[in-house]
C-alpha cells in the first residue's frame, strides 16, 4: 500500500484557517490513539461487533487523513467483521501503523 497520510482534506476542509487547521489535527492527535487501543483490546478480546463499531469510528479518520483507498479497504473490513470474518485485519493494521507515524510527525 503506497497511499500516504496527507492534510489534503483538512487544508481543503478549513479555507486556508490555519486555527482551524490545528484545532482539527489536536482533536485528531488527541482521539485515535484512544480509539486505536480500544479497537486491539476488543480485537484481543475476540468482540468482532465492537471491533466493527471500532473501525466504523476510525474510518473517519481515515478519511479525514486524506487515505482513500484505505478508507475502502476499512469499509470492507468493517462489513467483513459483522459477518465474523477478520478479512484483511493485517491490511488494517498496517493503515493504523501509517496513520500513527503520521501524526507523530505533526
């Protein structure tokens, strides 16, 4: 997966409001680290229908974060889960992985 996390959306999303900008980025620093570990404990836990609310709350981010065809891709995973499947689990990870360093950087 080549696709990168980029500010595209949130610079297209704030007009050029450079307040804005960083009040998002904040909210996004602050929640996805919480969302991300919430969404490991249920996976560890074996709670497939909470990992799929989990993942259905991160999609936003992802999106957010100008990933696309990650987005797809969580969208998929999403509706595999509901069906009990853990269909492109490690493809996920791999997004959360990407999405984390990202962020580490701003």
């Amino acid at each position: 997966m080549k696709e990168k996390p980029n500010l595209t959306y949130i610079n297209a999303l704030s007009g050029g409001d450079i307040e804005f900008e960083k009040k998002l980025i904040n909210i996004i620093k602050k929640e996805f680290p919480i969302e991300k570990e919430i969404y490991f404990k249920n996976l560890k836990e074996k709670k497939y229908q909470e990992v799929a609310e989990n993942v259905h709350k991160l999609k936003h981010k992802i999106i957010i974060l100008g990933l696309e065809n990650s987005y797809e891709l969580a969208v998929t995973y999403e509706n595999n889960l509901k069906e009990g499947s853990l269909d492109l689990k490690e493809d996920f990870q791999i997004i959360l992985k990407s999405m984390t360093n990202f962020l580490n950087t701003l």
